[in-house]
C-alpha cells in the first residue's frame, strides 16, 4: 500500500520543552466561571461532549460534530455492587461511543483541533482502540488517518479501522515500538501526532467523562472513580475533569481517583507506591521519574512499558488521594462475565479492570461500603472476542430436536 501524502506542518511543539512530558493546557476559568454561572454550555441541548464548548480548546463553530462522541450513560449496578457488598455502585458505559470505546472522546476533540489548524493527515500509535477511533471518527469528518499498532493487536480493532479507510501498520514488536515509530513517521511526514501523551488534547477530551458523571448524578460528587489505566491519559482526563468542575466553581470537593492496572503492567502503581513509601506525599515533580515495565496482559489495551502520560497520571492519584489496584489477568477476565451477567454491559478486558479492582480494594478494606463508586468501562467485550471467549465457555452444541435440548449437559 502507498505511503499517505507528507503535510508541510510541524507539530513540534506538543511537549514540555524542559522535561519532555505532556503540555497542560489552561484556561481563564475566572473568565469561563462567569459563562457557566449564566448557564452557558452545561445543560446545553446539544447531547455530544461539544456542549462543554466553553472548557475545551476548540473554536466555537455551529457545526455539528459529524457522530455523536459522549452523553454516554451512567448506570447504577445494584446487582454487581452486592457481589462484594457495595451499596452504590455505577457504572459509566463509554462502550456506545461511535468506535465502542472511550477513546473517541479523545479523538473527537484532538480532531476538532487539527480542522481548526488545517491538518488532513492525522496519525496515531495505538494498542487498538485509539487507531480503530482515530479511523472512524477521521472517516467520518473526511480526514486522513494514519495508525501505527504492535502486530498482535486484536482482530477486531484492526479490522474497524481497516474498514473505516485507515492506512494501517501493523509494527513488529509492541506498543512502544509503535508510539517511537509512529513519532517518528509524523516529524518525517508532517503529519498530526494524536498519539495519547504526545498530543496535548487528548486530555482535554477524556476530561469530559468527570463532567458527564458529574451531571449524571445531579452535581452530587462520587467518592472514587477506579479507571483502568495504560498511559494513564484517561486517569489525568478525568482528574482534570474534576479539577475544572472546581476551578469554575461548580463543586467544592472532588473524588478520589484510582488507578486499575494489571499487575504485569503496572509502571503507574508502582511509582505511585514508591513515592508514598518514600513518606513525601509532595515531591518536586520535575525530578519524579515513573517505572517502566515488560508488561505482559491479556487487557492489551492497559498493555504499556513506558506509560507516556505516567507522571500526570501519579501526580492525579497522589494528589486525588487515590488508591492503586494491580490485579492479576484471571481475576480481569474472570471480572467481564460478572459485569455482563449482572448488568448487561459487556466490557472487553481492559475495561473490566476497575470492577476486579473495585473487588480487591473492598477485600483489602480500602473502600468503605458505602461509598459512591464509578467504574469506567472504557470498550467493548466485542473489541476483544479472542480474550473474551476464554471466561464463558462454549455453547451447548445439539441437534435440532426437543430431546437433545433435554439431554444437552
Ligand atoms: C478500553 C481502554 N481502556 C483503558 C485504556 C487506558 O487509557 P490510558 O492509556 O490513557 O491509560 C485504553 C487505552 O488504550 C483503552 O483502550
């Protein structure tokens, strides 16, 4: 297959010229306070994350985005909660977004951005899910996409964003040798970088899902939020997300955010654990390094080394008060037939993480019954059959007759 068309852009500029890291974009929320104490963007009637217009760098445009991105649903999961004696359990469902998979908050606003500088040729490092969305949504708004994934990606991620017209490249070897090419591909072509913990934007999107939950619940504020965690972009999203709520004057407290890792790849716990061992619950950030790891998991999409948004994903547990969960791969894909049997929400392994975890934490005390808890269920069981399929069995195979069914074991 050809090579897509260079772009005469240079994206430079997307990290910290000093340490390297994730820029943080900022607003005049003094200025967006006043906005939003006159009612504008919350419960704006547009029903996609476009309606937080005022908290997100894009330009204000009467446009509709082509796909609805976000308004997902938050759902009480009295069932599964009892399980472990939770009393208020929900679940956030970003399973229906466009691509079935949280990362479609990312992408819709990291593409926003690049129409606002006139980029058409956008390109990501993905495990799965992010090029699969990047595919889609580009598809949708006519752009070109570019997504670099480790070579054993799961089928079904490959093949959304096959269909959806993406130049795919399939890379020998794993996540990270992905993201270091797909870098290096884009510098070469000049292409948009949306690759999570490079593009600054991304974060701005994920954000979005602190401030659905937040109107979900009627502007009550849960008590943790357990997401499962890679990059850790989605964790300093929605930590943000809360941070914004309060900036602009709408919360006065915030929760608890936890990080569910897998324990084979588990850089983000581990650091957050060395530094609270360390007994400095505030160290000067600039010399943090986060661990890096061989990781090894089935929930291929929390499958990361070298965690590229890991430093604002420990300083947002650490600073939220959050817990962290590392859980064993039998104890992830045994956590996706509980949630689907009790709630109907079937989430692939990745994103059944915060409910294994939810269970640990109540197992080592560390969350009270009573507390309001949120997972995220981050994609869909369907992005990952292969995985899947090991916690369910098979069906009953009989031939067509009332007494096979009577017989049928
Ligand atoms: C389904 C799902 N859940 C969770 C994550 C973790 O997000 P992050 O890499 O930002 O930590 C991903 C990332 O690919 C994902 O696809």
């Amino acid at each position: 297959m050809a090579c897509v068309e260079s772009q005469a852009f240079d994206f430079a500029g997307f990290l910290c010229p000093s340490c390297g890291g994730n820029l943080e974009i900022t607003y005049d929320y003094a200025a967006i306070a006043k906005d939003v104490a006159a009612g504008f963007g919350f419960g704006d009637s547009r029903a996609d994350l476009f309606r937080y217009a005022p908290l997100l760098p894009v330009k204000e445009t009467d446009a509709p985005f082509p796909l609805r991105v976000g308004g997902t649903p938050l759902y009480s999961a009295p069932r599964l909660g009892e399980l472990c004696g939770l009393r208020n359990l929900y679940l956030k469902d970003d399973t229906v977004n466009p691509s079935a998979s949280t990362k479609d908050r990312a992408g819709a606003v990291a593409l926003r951005r690049a129409i606002d500088i006139g980029a058409n040729v956008v390109s990501v490092a993905s495990t799965g899910n992010a090029g699969s969305s990047l595919a889609c949504l580009s598809a949708a708004l006519g752009l070109r996409a570019v997504v670099f994934v480790p070579e054993d990606a799961p089928t079904a991620k490959l093949t959304q964003a096959l269909s959806f017209g993406a130049t795919v490249y399939a890379v020998r070897g794993n996540y990270d040798d992905a993201f270091d090419l797909c870098l290096a591909a884009s510098n070469e072509f000049g292409w948009l970088n949306r690759s999570t913990g490079y593009n600054p934007f991304t974060r701005e999107g994920k954000k979005t899902c602190a401030y659905e939950i937040w109107e979900s619940l009627g502007g009550r504020v849960p008590d943790r939020i357990v997401v499962p965690t890679g990059d850790g972009n989605l964790l300093s999203g929605i930590w943000k997300g809360w941070c914004d709520l309060r900036a602009v004057g709408l919360v006065d407290r915030v929760p608890k955010i936890d990080c569910a890792q897998s324990d084979s790849s588990a850089a983000i716990c581990r650091t957050v654990r060395r530094i609270r061992d360390s007994g400095d619950s505030d160290p000067d950030w600039s010399t943090v390094v986060v661990d890096e790891v061989r990781a090894s998991t089935a929930a291929d999409s929390i499958s990361v080394d070298r965690p590229r948004d890991g430093l604002a994903a420990v300083k947002s547990v650490i600073q939220s008060g959050g817990e962290t969960a590392t859980i064993p791969d039998e104890e992830i894909l045994a956590a996706i037939p509980e949630m689907a049997r009790t709630t109907g929400i079937f989430a692939e392994p990745a994103a059944a993480a915060p409910w294994a975890a939810v269970k640990q934490m109540v197992r080592d005390d560390k969350i009270d019954v009573d507390e309001l808890v949120i997972c995220i269920v981050s994609g869909s069981g369907l992005k990952d059959i292969a995985n899947v399929r090991k916690t369910v069995g098979k069906p009953l195979l009989i031939d067509p007759t009332i007494d096979a069914i009577k017989n049928a074991r």
